[in-house]
C-alpha cells in the first residue's frame, strides 16, 4: 500500500530561490520512492496547464505523478500564510495523510498546535519576533517531529528558545541521485561548447555557482582573479542588477566572467567541467531578506552538488561545514577572509594533479553514499514509523 505524503512547502515555483529547488527535488526523491505525493505550494506560472512542464524545464525533474495543489500569486506578500491556508482547507476537510512534512511555518503552527496533530516540522533558520513564538510552540510539541539541516543549528534553536525541540532530527541537504562525472580530459573541451566563456590558454578554471547577497564571498574570488591573471574564474548565479554591477566593477579583469542565473540542470553540468570549485562563504552569510544569517548554521545545496561534481572543492572552514568537509580528504578548507590563503589553495589544486583527483573522487564518494536525495527521503519515510 502507497504511502499518502502531503508536502507543505514555503515556496513559490519555479523561482531560483533555494527553498524552491530544496523542496522540489525533495519531492521528486519522494516520489521515486513510490509515495503518493500532494505537494502545496505559490506558482509562478499563470498557466497550470504548463505548471509542470515549466517545472520540470527549471529543475531538470520530473514531479509529474505529484499532484501539485497551487495558486497563482502576483505578490510576495502574506504568500506562506496563503498556502498555509490553502493546504489547511485541503488536509483538515479531507482524509488525514500518513505523513505531513511542512517547511511552511504557519501551516506547521495551525495544523500541530491549535489542531493537535503529528507532524514532520522542517525549518532551516532561527525565527524571531511572532515567529519565533510560533516556532517554539511548534517544535516543543512532543508529537512533532523537527527536521534540521545541521547538528549546530539544533543547538542554537535550543539556545535561542531556551529549550530543545521535542524530537529533533538531523538531514543535511543533498543533491540529486546518480550524478555522473566527466571526465578530467574532456572539461575545457565541453565546458566551450556549453557557455560562452573567455577562451584562452588558461592554466585553470575556477567555478562559483550561487548567489551574490552579502556574506558570500564574492570579494575573495574577485580578488584571486586579479592575483592571478592566467586562472579563468566563472561566476552562475546571482538576480539581474548583482550582476550587472558586478560586470561593472570588473570590467577590466578579462579573467572573470559573470554568467548570471542558469537552469539547474545546466548549472550542475557546468561544475563538473571546471577545474576547482570555490565556496567562499564568510562568517555571515546571507539569504537575501533583510535579518536572517544562515552563517552558523547553514548546510548549502551548493557544497553537495560540489561533491557530487568531482571537482575538487576549496571552501571556507567553518565550524558548521565541518560536519560535512573534511579537510585535505573532500576538500581544501582556508581562512574565509584570507585570500593569500585562497591563492595557495588555489596554486596546490593546479600543480598537484593527485591530491586535486584525490580531493574530488572523496568527496562524490561521500555524496553518493550520504548526501543524495534518495537517501534523505528515506530517511524522512522511516520517521513515519
């Protein structure tokens, strides 16, 4: 017998938002799984006929089995309290699923306090002010379950709250199942054909995929393009106006070149064609809305598609990556703000072809036994037992 799944997400889709990647592949992992998915959420697409397709094209997966209860909303603001109420209207009236896994705040509060029934609670950050209330009421219940992405960040809620959530579980994020490498001898070559990047006889070519907010590095990496002039630094991600200023600013710096926002699925087979990947994360990172700072807590998508990759990754050593990162064996971890240290670890990776193949063949090794999708959905399906 199929297990009924309802997923309450935070999020509108398709966007390049990261809570709307997270949820979508953790969806389709759910589905491969063989549940009977319901998944609520805001679309972006005023079309519902094309909602799916156009899914499928931003996030190369296929949610087409789900049934995706949605609404077309123009405006951000009150969005998760509407799809609280959207998914409320539709699990209270109807048959109770077997499982209910929320990210939506509002939902999770409403659905586990004010009704009294069990819940995977799955938040990401610290509330504070009316939320933090709604948070602490919700995660203290003892028949909610609290999902978390890093064992630090289970230890701040309880700091920040004054109390530990009643059952908390910790489920890094991940990245797609079965990503393949290419390999080393065909990069530069495929890596032309896919973008119009600088050619040129580059000693090599770093990558960074991600957003531009403050706290994510992307000094460090303008600055080890001018320290070193022969290495190609490639720059995905970002919204329109970062990256025209960021064009601006580096305009004469032949070797770095801002791409702006890709498809998921170009932007995972563009890392696996560089050389070296770079996430310069600093102390404090953030998400783009004003207050929130995910840097002591945070667990990127972006470091496990890294490692997906093979390519050899060089990050910032922070204490809440550690949990993952282990340096010199999946990665070359350095000073966030020392970009003599950078350059190094840059000059190490280039000359010393073993420890780069070394680095990179750990770390996807890790990521296919630990960090897929598949094996977070599991996960999150045992909790229902």
């Amino acid at each position: 017998m199929k297990i009924s799944f309802a997923y309450v997400s935070p999020s509108s889709m398709p966007s390049s938002s990261a809570n709307s990647v997270h949820v979508v592949m953790q969806c389709a992992a759910l589905l491969s799984e063989g549940v009977d998915l319901r998944v609520f959420a805001n679309r972006t697409v005023r079309d519902l006929a094309d909602f799916k397709e156009s899914v499928s094209r931003a996030y190369g997966v296929d949610l087409e089995k789900a049934d995706l209860v949605t609404f077309h909303g123009k405006y951000k603001k009150f969005l998760n309290a509407r799809i609280a109420l959207l998914a409320l209207f539709k699990l209270i009236l109807r048959k109770k699923p077997t499982l209910v896994l929320s990210r939506n705040l509002y939902f999770s509060f409403i659905y586990s306090v004010v009704f009294g029934k069990p819940l995977l609670f799955e938040t990401h950050q610290v509330e504070y002010g009316f939320r933090k209330s709604l948070q602490r009421w919700t995660m203290t219940r003892p028949w909610v379950k609290t999902i978390v992405v890093s064992k630090k960040l289970e230890e701040i809620l309880t700091s920040e709250h004054g109390v530990s959530p009643s059952r908390a579980i910790v489920l890094p994020d991940a990245a797609p199942d079965g990503l393949e490498l290419t390999r080393k001898s065909k990069r530069r070559q495929r890596l032309y054909q896919l973008t119009q990047v600088p050619s040129g006889n580059w000693k090599s070519v770093c990558g960074y995929f991600g957003q531009l907010y403050e706290g994510r590095g992307i000094e460090i990496i303008e600055g080890m393009a001018r320290e070193r002039p022969g290495v190609l630094f490639l720059v995905y991600g970002g919204d329109p106006k970062d990256v025209a200023c960021r064009r601006e600013v580096n305009r004469n710096f032949p070797n770095i070149f801002f791409g702006g926002h890709v498809a998921h699925p170009e932007a995972q087979e563009l890392m696996r064609c560089v050389d070296i990947l770079l996430m310069p994360y600093q102390s404090k990172v953030s998400i783009g809305v004003k207050g929130h700072d995910t840097g002591r807590w945070m667990s990127p998508m972006k470091m496990f598609e890294y490692m997906a990759s093979g390519v050899p990754i060089i990050s910032s050593d922070l204490s809440v990556l550690r949990e993952v990162l282990l340096d010199e064996e999946n990665a070359i971890l350095v000073s966030p703000s020392d970009q003599r240290e950078w350059c190094e670890a840059l000059d190490r990776l280039s000359y010393d072809a073993s420890l780069a193949d070394s680095i990179g063949q750990r770390a996807h090794q890790d990521y296919r036994e630990r960090y897929t999708w598949g094996v977070r959905a599991r996960a999150i399906l045992a909790l229902g037992n």
